[in-house]
C-alpha cells in the first residue's frame, strides 16, 4: 500500500482491496451487534476454497442433523450470488418484517433460514453486487433478522477468500470453521488458501467434510474413487486436524436439493460431525 493510498485511507476494510496492516486488527473493532430479539449460542462457518465441492449442502445436512437432534439451529446464507440454500429446503417465499426487523424463513422442521434470494421480487433475478453490498447485507443478516433462541446457527460461505468472508470472520462471533472439499489434484493448494485465512483471522479450523469422496455400486458394495483417489487423510494429518466426514456421491441428494426436500434425506453421514459439535459447544460453554 502506497504512502498515497495510507493519507486517504477510510479505514474501511469492507470497501477496499489493499492489503495493509488495518486488515489486521482485532475481530472486535469490527464487530457487529446481534439483533436485541436474538439469542445465538454457537456461530459455525462452512467455507470452501472453491466452488463446487457442494458446501451448501453439507451446510444444509449438518443444520438438519442438529436439528433432528433436538437443537433450535439456523442458516444465515452469505453466498448471496449462489443461494441455493432456500432451494434446497423448498423455501421460495419472500421474507417478512415488523417492528422488531426481518423476520428469517421457517422450514417443515423448524430451521430457520435467511438469503438474498428469499429478499426478492422473483427468486430468479440476479444478485449484481458488488463485493462491499454483499458484505454489508451480510452485517444485516446478523444484526436485523429476529433470530429468537438458537443453539447453533451455520453460515454458508461464498468459496474462495474474499471480502465476504473477511466480514463474516470480522463481524460475528465464528467459534470455528468446517472446510468442505472434493478429492482433487488441487485440493491440496486450495485447502491451505482456507486453513490459512481462518488462522489469520484467528478462526479454529474444526475440521474437513471431503465430499463426492466415493460412490458405492449398486450391485457389489464396493467404494468407487470416481473423482480421483482421496487425499484428505494426508492432509488432515499435515494440519493435525480431524477429517469429520467422508461423503459419497449420491444421486438421491441431487433429487432433494431439485425438489427442496433436504429434510427428508434418510442419511447418516453427519452423525459423527453433530457429536463433534456438541462436544465443542460444552468445552466452549
């Protein structure tokens, strides 16, 4: 950053693509207030260093396994240019307000979700926003929505290391991060780019959800690299840190996401993750 571009810094971070000292001030000089109707125990990020590898789904599994647990959880969808967060749980009606701020979406179970797309007139307009807007409807999503009590709300990261989730680990209260990755030649790169923005911002890194690891024949049981043999052991073992599930590519998942039916997947690959969330939550207590 050039003496110039010090004298007329705003200090804010959000509007800004320099890499300077400022961006690395402490979470509390940015954060930002929760709703005075809300009671938000556990704050869980699940990022990805690309797109792709289906984080908005082991999103939506991980906060119906919570549920199904006994938990009051939510959603908060930062991926505001890729929101498929509602879709998924066949959410599809614009969200309300009263006096208290935005009231968030309610699925057949309970969850409740908030998304740009449930903010628009017709859910297939497309979010053209820029970096700051998107990270500033974000800060809303934790200080406007009336969130009542929940025990663990997650928030869907938009891929990559940008200003949205710098604002997200700026802005509201993280305990830890889940990196969702696919079996790739590349995975060991874009993994680091992850595990490395989380230590820098001071964020735990929990652990890795390797999905589309393997896909089981129909006839013989047997477990089918398809996209390449996994590497996610060696990697959670370079950074000393669990490999919380294996996900396997499943066509039946592809189906409940189309028809908005998330709820309603009979599947157990989160089991061990939820049991690893509630053990976090009673250290972190």
């Amino acid at each position: 950053m050039g003496n110039e571009a010090v004298e007329n810094c705003s200090h804010n971070c959000d509007s800004c693509g320099e890499s300077c000292s400022a961006r690395k001030m402490g979470k509390a000089d940015f954060a930002v207030p929760m709703n005075a109707h809300s009671n938000i125990k556990h704050v869980i990020a699940v990022m990805s260093g690309k797109g792709g590898v289906g984080k908005s789904f082991v999103t939506s599994a991980l906060a119906v396994q919570m549920q199904k647990k006994g938990y009051k959880v939510a959603v908060l969808d930062a991926d505001a240019t890729g929101p498929s967060i509602p879709k998924g749980f066949g959410l599809h009606e614009q969200v309300t307000a009263d006096n208290r701020g935005i009231l968030p979406a309610v699925t057949k179970n309970g969850i409740k979700v908030i998304s740009v797309n449930l903010l628009l007139d017709d859910e297939e307009t497309p979010v053209v926003w820029r970096g700051p807007v998107i990270a500033g409807t974000v800060k809303q999503f934790w200080s406007e929505v009336v969130w009542g009590d929940i025990d663990y709300m997650f928030v869907d990261m938009p891929p990559g290391t940008g200003d949205v989730p710098l604002t997200v680990f700026q802005s509201l209260p993280v305990e830890g991060a889940i990196i969702v990755t696919s079996p790739q030649q590349l995975v060991g790169m874009i993994v680091a780019k992850a595990v490395n923005m989380a230590e820098e911002m001071e964020i735990p890194v929990l652990g890795f959800v390797e999905n589309y690891s393997y896909m089981v024949c129909s006839k013989c049981g047997e477990h089918m690299p398809v996209f390449g043999e996994s590497r996610i052991d060696g990697i959670a073992e370079k950074y000393m840190l669990p490999v919380l599930a294996k996900i396997p590519v499943d066509p039946a998942v592809a189906r409940a996401a189309d028809n908005g039916e998330i709820e309603e997947l009979g599947i157990s690959w989160f089991e061990e993750t939820a049991q690893f969330l509630e053990k976090l939550a009673r250290v972190t207590m």
